[in-house]
C-alpha cells in the first residue's frame, strides 16, 4: 500500500523508523510542534497539506498513487475537526493528542491520567522539539521578554503566561523504545524537582505508532473518514465520526 502521513515533528524519530521498515510505501510530510496550541492554524495547515498531498496524486501515474492520508494527530484541541478530502480516505486515530500514541494506546493514557491526576508529560521528541517547562527555558524565555518589553514589564508577563503550570502535580517521562536518553531522563527528573511535581518514568510503546503506519486501522482506534466527508466531533471515547460534506 502507498500511504501520505502528515506528521508533527515530535514524533519524527519513532515515525522515521516505522516508516524505514515499513511493508508500505510511505512519504512523510512534517509539521512544527507547537501547532495544537492555535487549532485553526493547525487545521488550516492540515487541510493545506491534504490538498497539497491530493494534487501531486493525480499527477502520478495510476501505479505511483497513494492510496490513503494518515494523520499522525489524534483530537488535537480540535485542530482535526473539520477536515476532509476530495480523493482519498483520511485515517485519524481515536485519542486526544501524541501522549497515546507515545504511550501505545488511548486506554492506557486514560488510566494513567486516571491514576496520575494534573501530570505533564515529557519525552525525546517533547524535550528535542518543543518547549518544556524547566529552570533554563524560563529563563530564556524571561531574557527574551526583557529584551522585547522591559524589565519592569519581564515577571509580570512570565506569570500571566506560566500561571497554568499551577494546576499540574506530577511530571510523567516517557521512555522512547527505540533507545536510551539519560540526559534527557534526567532533563524531565530536574524539571520535577525545580517545580516541586512528584517524578515517574513511564515506559514507552510503540504498538499504536506501529499501527498507524502499517495498520491495521480498526474502527476501535481509528477513524476512516471516506473522500466527501468530514472530520466531526464525537464527544465520548471514540472522538470523532465521519460525516458527508453537505451535512446528511
């Protein structure tokens, strides 16, 4: 099978080397982290790329096309919802966000939520790609405040946009089974104790990764939504559903 993912840039190490061993023909198209926080950017770049993604494919010959787009996405902040397809199926898989994918499944990021209320979540791709809550980054991000707007104006703009780290206790880590970074182990362990969350190493499962580049995408954990249709809000344990263009 020929597939397009479209995949954020947290996951790029675990999708590269699924991809590389893959029975299927895959291309990967990459997106910045950081996305999810503005759902309409996100779902606007998204929709650009299936676009982008269903017009090189009628240009290839019939033996070249791709035969469906893969979002590595889950709920996303909603980014996903709203999109559709003119050609191809779009698969997305039923969970809120990259966490159950780095975890294995959408089940056991609910029971560890469950068993780990208010947990930030770190792990290789999290610490490489993004920015995460630590000494060092605050103070980069306090430098670069000072410099645009004044020192005086500096902590008052550091608490109006760190406040929510009040509500998190627990600093989970997640370990990559593609191998070992105690460096970044000990990134997450330090970032626990500076902000007083309690510490706990998660192991990491490539199972749900695994299943999104090379299938099978059973309607338990994912959603096939058929050329035509589009990407709907299901609000329960599945997600979202898929619903024609017009509506009926």
């Amino acid at each position: 099978m020929r597939l397009a993912i479209i995949g954020c840039m947290v996951m790029n190490r675990e999708i590269s080397h699924l991809t590389a061993q893959s029975g299927n023909v895959v291309r990967v198209w990459w997106l910045r982290q950081g996305l999810h926080d503005t759902p309409d950017v996100l779902r606007e770049e998204l929709q650009h790329k299936i676009d982008e993604i269903e017009r090189e494919n009628q240009m290839l010959p019939a033996h070249l096309r791709m035969e469906a787009v893969v979002l590595a996405y889950g709920l996303c902040s909603n980014g996903v919802i709203g999109l559709h397809s003119r050609s191809l199926p779009v698969i997305v898989p039923r969970c809120d966000d990259c966490i159950s994918l780095f975890l294995g499944s959408a089940e056991r990021y609910r029971k560890l939520f469950r068993e780990l209320p208010g947990i930030y979540w770190y792990n290789n791709g999290w610490i490489e790609q993004a920015f995460t809550p630590s000494r060092e980054n605050y103070a980069r991000q306090r430098a670069q405040y000072a410099e645009e707007y004044g020192e005086e104006n500096a902590d008052y703009l550091m608490e109006c946009t760190n406040n929510w780290m009040g509500q998190y206790r627990h600093c989970g880590f997640i370990t990559c089974p593609l191998g070992d970074r105690p460096d970044y182990e000990s990134y997450a362990r330090q970032a626990a104790k500076d902000f007083g969350w309690q510490f706990t190493r998660v192991e990491g499962d490539m199972a749900y990764l695994d299943a999104l580049v090379n299938g099978p995408w059973d309607d338990a954990r994912f959603l096939t939504c058929p050329p035509h249709s589009c990407v709907s809000a299901e609000y329960d344990e599945r997600k979202f559903c898929a619903v024609p263009e017009n509506g009926s």
